[in-house]
C-alpha cells in the first residue's frame, strides 16, 4: 500500500494534501454561524478601509502586502479558500526576523515544525528542495533563515490567490460605486424649471 502511494503523480498528493488541509480546518474550526462571521469582518473591514486603499491594492500585490488593512482583507479571502496558512506563514517570518539572535533558533524550530515539515499542522505548498534547504538553515538559524521559502509562498499567493481576489465578492463590495450620471427630465429638455411655469407671460 506505502509503495502505491510512493508512486502516484505529484498532482496527487498535493490534492490530498489539500483536502486533509481542508477538513483538519474545519474539524478544529470554532462554532461560529458562518453568516454572522463574515458580516462581523465585513463590518471590522468596511471601517478600516477607504476607496483610495483599494484602488492602490488593485494594482499591484505588493501594493496590497505592505498595507496591513490590505492583507487583513486577503486573509478574509484567504480563509473561504481554506488557504490563510500562506499568509500565517508569511507574518510568521517577517515576525521572526525581529527576534532576538539568542531567541532565533527555538523561534526557527517552531515556524518549520508548524508550517514546512511533512504533515505539519499549517503545511504550506513548498517544494521538496525549498523544504530541505529550509530544514538545513535551522542548524545555523539565522534573519535570512526562511527568506527563500517565504518568497515562494509570496510568489504562490501573488500568482494564485491574488488573481482571483480581484475578483471576488470581498473586493467588489469594498470597492467605490461607478459615478453615475443623473438623466435630465422631460421638462428639463424642453427648457422648463421645475417649480415655474412654462410659460413667460405673466
């Protein structure tokens, strides 16, 4: 049976990946109706966020990840595609590279163990020589120590999930209202003003 599994297509595997991901969440995901959710974060979104903030965000990525409103809402997005790990991950690291040297090394362990190892809890999608090549940074952990597997998952997101952010309901309802043009009346038209009388005897 292992030797089966060993053998299938790596398509395979991320898409089990995926759905162990995916009910892990749910099974460990907190009681809450999900209608009363989402207009909680709609509403906490709404008032930290103007039409000049998502227009900035709309056009470019980095745009949208170095605003923290903005990646508050990817995350929203994030989490209806059972995908908020990448971002976790991502804070995890800009986090981590304000440590304390003496504190980087437990700090390391604890990122890889959540985030990259086989079968980690919040596994992110990395690639098997990003994984190593992360694993082996941990002998010497140091600020640069996830810097190639954080722009991964960066490039990840920005490619995947970002395109279809800007799609999305979240981004639509956030977004201003197209001006629209008020249609003069019949009245209006033929010269008249509301409120006179059409004709100019007295």
């Amino acid at each position: 049976m292992c030797k089966g599994l060993a053998t299938l297509p790596a398509t395979c595997m991320k898409s089990a990946k995926d759905i162990k991901h995916k009910i892990g969440f749910l099974l460990h995901k907190p009681e809450v109706p999900p209608d009363k959710e989402q207009m909680k974060e709609k509403t906490i979104i709404a008032k930290r966020v103007s039409p000049a903030d998502v227009e900035k965000w709309k056009l470019s990525f980095n745009n949208l990840m170095n605003s923290e409103a903005g990646r508050t809402v990817f995350t929203t997005f994030l989490k209806a595609e059972f995908s908020q790990e990448n971002m976790e991950f991502w804070k995890a690291c800009e986090k981590y590279k304000m440590s304390a040297p003496k504190n980087m090394a437990g700090k390391a362990k604890q990122i890889y163990d959540q985030y990259i190892a086989a079968d980690a809890l919040n596994e992110v999608n990395l690639d098997s020589a990003t994984r190593e090549e992360t694993r082996q940074n941990l002998s010497n952990a140091g600020p640069f120590c996830f810097d190639n597997a954080q722009q991964k998952i960066f490039t990840l997101m920005e490619k995947d999930s970002y395109r279809r952010f800007l799609y999305s309901k979240l981004i639509q309802d956030l977004s201003p209202l197209p001006t629209t043009t008020t249609q003069p009346s019949a009245l209006e038209k033929r010269g008249g003003v509301r409120g006179c009388s059409e004709s100019g005897g007295a």
